[in-house]
C-alpha cells in the first residue's frame, strides 16, 4: 500500500513492526500531530500474523507507505526500508515509541546548525506510561545504572546511536550498507559509520517517548541479550569494549561477594547493597516525583544490572575465555559482509 506525493521529503522514518497494531496506531498518531511534515513514513510489517495495514489506512494527513513481507528479521526489515525510502536523512524508531510533536522540527533546525552525517537521540517516559514502564525506562537511562551511555547528560562513553531513535544521510547508507541481523545491529551499524569517517553527533532536544517493556520478566530477557551481544561486539570490533561496558558485570560479581561474606561473615557486608540500592530509590524519587515509580525502579535496575551483567559473564566466558561458540573468524567474516 502506498500514498506518495510527488515531492521528495527530507526524511524517511523507516519502522519494522511485527504483531504491534496498537503500538503502530499510536505511532503513526504522534506522526501525524507534528508541526512540521517534512518526512515520510515507510511500515514495513515483518511477517506479522496480526498485520497492522488496517492501522496505517487509518491515517489521513502522513506520507505513508505500508509494505508486507515474510519474517527474516528487524535487521533486514529496515534494510527492505531503506531500498525504497526516497529522503535525504533515514530517520528509525521502534515501533513502540511514541514522538513528541516538535521533534522534526526540532531536528530540523538542529541539522541546519549542526549538520551531521549520523545521529541520535535519547528517550524518555510519557506521562501516560504504565509505573512499571517509567521504572524501566529510569533503569534504562540513569547514569547510576547506565553510566549515561544512552544519551544522559554526563556520559561514561562516546555517544552511539541506537535504532529508537536514529538517523543518518543517504550518502551513509550508499557507503556503509545496511544493518546486519543480530542482536545490538544497531551499535554495530553505529560503529561501522564511525569507522567509515562519517560524524556521529547527540542530538538531545529531539527525544522520543520510549514504552519499554510492560513487564519485569521480559525486561530481564532483553537486558540478558544485551549483555551476550556487546561480547559478539568485541570479537567484531576488539576496541570497542570499554569499562562502562563491563561495569555491571562487575558489579554482579561484588554483590555475589557481599551476600557471601554477609552469611559468612557479618550482615554489615549488606551495607553498600543497601547504600547502594537507597540511592537508586532517592534518585528515582527525584527524577519522577512518585514514590510508587521509584519504588519499582528499585527491582527494575536490579534486573538491568544483574541481567546484563550475567548475560555479559555467560558470553565472556564461552566466546573469550572457552572459545566455544561463534568463533572469531566467523565474527570476521560478518564483519566484513561476507
């Protein structure tokens, strides 16, 4: 299904979706409350048994383009996108974002300033998400618990991008290609632009509305594959692993050592947990202003910690220190697109 004018839009919002109808619907409504239209949007549904075509008919007053195809991938799903995308900049959101209705104008004016042939944006909690979805998106973006690396004002690492809220020129795409199917394509995609001599720049004023996910359970799965893929990432690119980056696993291996010592030893040991944990809880607090929020963001960056950090330890050991698993010449060879 397509609805194209003639004139070429500066952007091209480029969102796979599988068996995500609601989340479309209220995407594409954010879409279409902006105050400057200058893009279009390509949905490209990968396979869904529950299509969201019906949603995208819905919509009136955007340059849309639906496209179905069989499930391959979110990877290769974008990829499908950006062939038939017609902007200048390749803007990606996941589908369960919902966008603020300044944000092409704001970026906009950003690119016109700062021109730059990558970027990104942070993400935050709209004030009609679900408790447990605001503890998570604090878990996902405090500097306590992320070390800021996703777009926070202080930073223990050089910004990377992330396909929540992504974009970069076309002449990008025609020199580095498209995204590779794995997990944490798009640290890899960013770090492939960076390697290629493109610029990469924060743009902060353009932010999303992030739902995150709606339950604890399949939080932790997410944060556990995260975990796993940023060793992948180092068989790939051997400089890219930095200290934030190991920090939770660190951090898991200390506090298995504290409840050790604290049954062993003396409770004290339980001290810094609970230091620890109060100030994840004060800085919830003042982040949200609710106590119920900051509350649930306590369990929640526990999950985020612990669950990257062992998914982390888990990769390490099997891919680093064994050997087993994808080998690195494997890693190479994707490396290089073969």
């Amino acid at each position: 299904m397509e609805n194209r004018p003639a004139e070429k839009p500066r952007f091209s919002v480029i969102v796979p979706v599988y068996n995500r109808i609601d989340e479309v619907r209220d995407l594409l409504g954010s879409l279409s409350a902006q105050t400057l239209k200058n893009f279009e949007v390509v949905i490209v549904e990968d396979g869904s048994t529950a299509p969201c075509e019906e949603a995208v008919r819905e919509v009136r007053d955007v340059d849309v383009s639906y496209y179905y195809k069989e499930n391959e991938g979110r990877s290769i799903a974008r990829n499908y996108g950006l062939e038939r995308a017609r902007g200048d900049y390749f803007i990606f959101f996941d589908s369960d974002c919902v966008i603020p209705p300044d944000y092409f104008a704001t970026l906009t004016q950003e690119l016109d300033a700062h021109p730059t042939d990558c970027f990104g944006g942070p993400d935050s909690a709209h004030e009609s998400f679900s408790s447990t979805q605001k503890a998570i998106n604090f878990a996902m973006t405090s500097f306590l618990t992320t070390g800021g690396i996703r777009g926070g004002k202080v930073s223990l690492e050089k910004f990377v991008p992330r396909t929540f809220n992504m974009g970069f020129a076309r002449k990008v795409y025609e020199k580095v290609g498209g995204f590779r199917e794995m997990f944490s394509e798009d640290i890899d995609m960013s770090t492939r632009i960076r390697e290629a001599g493109f610029s990469i720049a924060l743009v902060r004023p353009a932010y999303v509305y992030h739902k995150r996910r709606i339950d604890l359970k399949k939080f932790l799965r997410q944060v556990y594959v995260f975990g796993m893929s940023r060793i992948t990432l180092k068989l790939l690119y051997p400089g890219s692993l930095k200290a934030v980056h190991a920090l939770p696993a660190i951090a898991v291996l200390i506090g298995l050592a504290l409840v050790v010592l604290a049954i062993t030893v003396s409770p004290w040991f339980l001290l810094p947990l609970a230091i620890y944990l109060a100030a994840i809880f004060i800085a919830a607090l003042i982040s949200t202003r609710s106590i119920v929020i900051a509350a649930k963001a306590v369990p929640a960056s526990v999950i985020q910690i612990c669950g990257y950090g062992c998914g982390f330890i888990k990769a390490y050991v099997i891919k680093i220190l064994l050997g087993k698993g994808r080998d690195v010449e494997e890693e190479i060879m994707m490396r290089k697109g073969k």
